[in-house]
C-alpha cells in the first residue's frame, strides 16, 4: 500500500515572476483556492496518510500558512463565522498530515527527493510535483491501482507536441502491458527535438521505489547544472528496476507558468 506521498516546492519559481518575487506559487490562489491544496486533496482522495513537503527558507510561508492557529483562534473567537471556521479546521487536516524538510539551495528536483530520505518508511512512495495538476480524475489514484497490479514503480504519462519535447521528461517505450500501461526502457531529461526518443512525457506524479535514494545519492548533475530525478530514474532501469509510463484519464493543467497558470484558472472555473 502507499501511505506517503512526497511535494518538492523549493524551486525558485521564476516562470512565473512578479508573482512569485515575494509570495510562494504554490499558494497563489485557483479559483479561490491555493494550488496546494487541489494537491493534498488529491492525497487524501488516493489514501495517502503522510505528506512530506520539501521547502526552502525563501518559501517558510507554506508552513506558516499550516501553522497559524493563534490568527484563527483569536478571529473565530471574535467573529464567530461558520466559512472561516470550516476553512480553519481544513486547514488542521491537512496540517495533521504534512511534515517538512528543507532544501535550502535549489539544486534540482533529484537534490530535493534525498531530502526526505530518512522520512520515507515503506518500499514505494508517492511524488507529486505541484504545477501539473490534474483535474477530472484522480490521477495519483490511478498511479496507485498500477502500481498494485504491476509491483512496480509508476510515471504518469501523455503525448505532447513533438516540437515541445525540450521542455519535458521524455521516455522510451519497451512494451505495451494493455491499453494504458507501457513499459518504459529510456527516460530523458528535456531531450532536443532530435534527440527525443517520443514525444511521450512524464508528468508530475510518480510512484517510486525507495531504492532511487541510493542513485541519488551518486547522481551527478545534469542538464543545467542541476540533479534530476529523470536521470536517477534512468539509473535504475538500468539495472533492471520496472518502471511503467501510465497514460492517465483527466485533464492536465501546467500551473508553473505564467500563460498555463492563466489558462487552469479559466479551466477550473468551469468545473
Ligand atoms: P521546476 O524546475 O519545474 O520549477 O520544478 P521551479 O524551479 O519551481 O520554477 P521555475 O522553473 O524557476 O519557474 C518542479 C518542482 O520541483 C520543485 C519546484 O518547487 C517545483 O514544484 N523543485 C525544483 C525543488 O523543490 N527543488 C529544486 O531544486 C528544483
């Protein structure tokens, strides 16, 4: 069963500046609601227990936003209003779940997933990156069921336009397991055109086996100077570790930049 789930939000976010020169994108809000919170629903929805986020110093206000009870103690005495005290006891909730680590310089996503090595208890973990949402269907969900078929780890995937593989994870598929699911045999961090291998992507939800902390512990960095979990991932296939690409139900919406983000708050509206 997977009851952990891990968030890295230490990036600097600068795709989406001036919003985010002072304020955390992951709570900049989505139809009235912070980002981060369409994704521990998400969580709680698949059966996901504990939630590991990964901050920075710079993002401190994500924790704070979980941690202020004294502010919503003292208002819901004073105004007793039933919306702020369901929004407070939301908030409880989710705080109940969620432990933090740091990772003070912004590495890279590889450098930030060690940062929970010590917190992950279980053989496989959930890892959510929080500008894809994913509306319609619970894709983590469905990460989840692969995963308990195949006993193997899991990458959400879909077709993206061929001329916009450098922005992404592309992989190489190996063999069709049924309609949905594919056995992946290459994962490449934002490949050129010429070097893409597909023009399938990974998307920001991944089921992984613990085993990735032992690679990333010796991952070099790669493109960009920095450490990516692509690339630890592609270690492992190496030496024979199942990885399975599932092409999830449900609408993907890129919130981490500035005309995606514009763009999934005009989608979410319409739910
Ligand atoms: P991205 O590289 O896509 O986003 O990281 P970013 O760095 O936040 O923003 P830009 O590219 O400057 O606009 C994907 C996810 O990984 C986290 C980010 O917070 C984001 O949720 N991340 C990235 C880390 O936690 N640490 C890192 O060193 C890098």
């Amino acid at each position: 069963m997977i009851k952990q789930a891990i968030i890295p939000l230490a990036g600097l976010g600068t795709r989406l500046l001036p919003l985010t020169s002072v304020f955390a994108k992951e709570l900049l809000p989505i139809n009235g609601k912070p980002g981060i919170e369409y994704i521990l629903d998400e969580c709680i929805d698949a059966g996901i227990k504990e939630v590991v986020f990964i901050i920075s110093k710079k993002k401190q206000m994500i924790k704070n936003y979980f941690y202020n009870d004294n502010f919503y103690k003292k208002i819901i005495k004073k105004k007793k209003d039933p919306r702020i005290l369901k929004e407070y006891q939301k908030i409880l909730k989710y705080k109940k779940m969620i432990k933090f680590v740091y990772q003070n310089k912004p590495l890279g996503t590889g450098d930030a997933v060690l940062k929970t090595r010590k917190y992950i208890k279980d053989n496989f973990f959930l890892m959510l990156l929080p500008d894809d949402l994913i509306i319609r269907h619970n894709c983590s969900k469905s990460l989840i069921k692969v995963h308990n078929r195949y006993k193997s780890s899991v990458m959400a995937s879909m077709s993206v336009k061929k001329k916009t593989v450098s922005r992404w994870g592309i992989f190489k598929l190996k063999k069709k397991l049924d309609k949905k699911n594919f056995l992946v045999s290459d994962v490449i961090e934002k490949p050129s055109l010429k070097n893409a291998p597909s023009n399938k992507a990974v998307i920001g939800r991944y089921i992984l086996s613990k085993k990735i902390f032992l690679k990333l512990l010796k991952q070099k960095p790669g493109k960009g100077g920095e450490i990516h979990i692509t690339d630890s991932i592609q270690s492992l296939i190496n030496d024979e570790e199942k990885f399975i690409a599932h092409n999830f139900s449900g609408k993907y919406l890129d919130c981490g930049s500035m005309n995606g983000y514009i763009k999934s708050t005009l989608e979410i509206a319409k739910l």
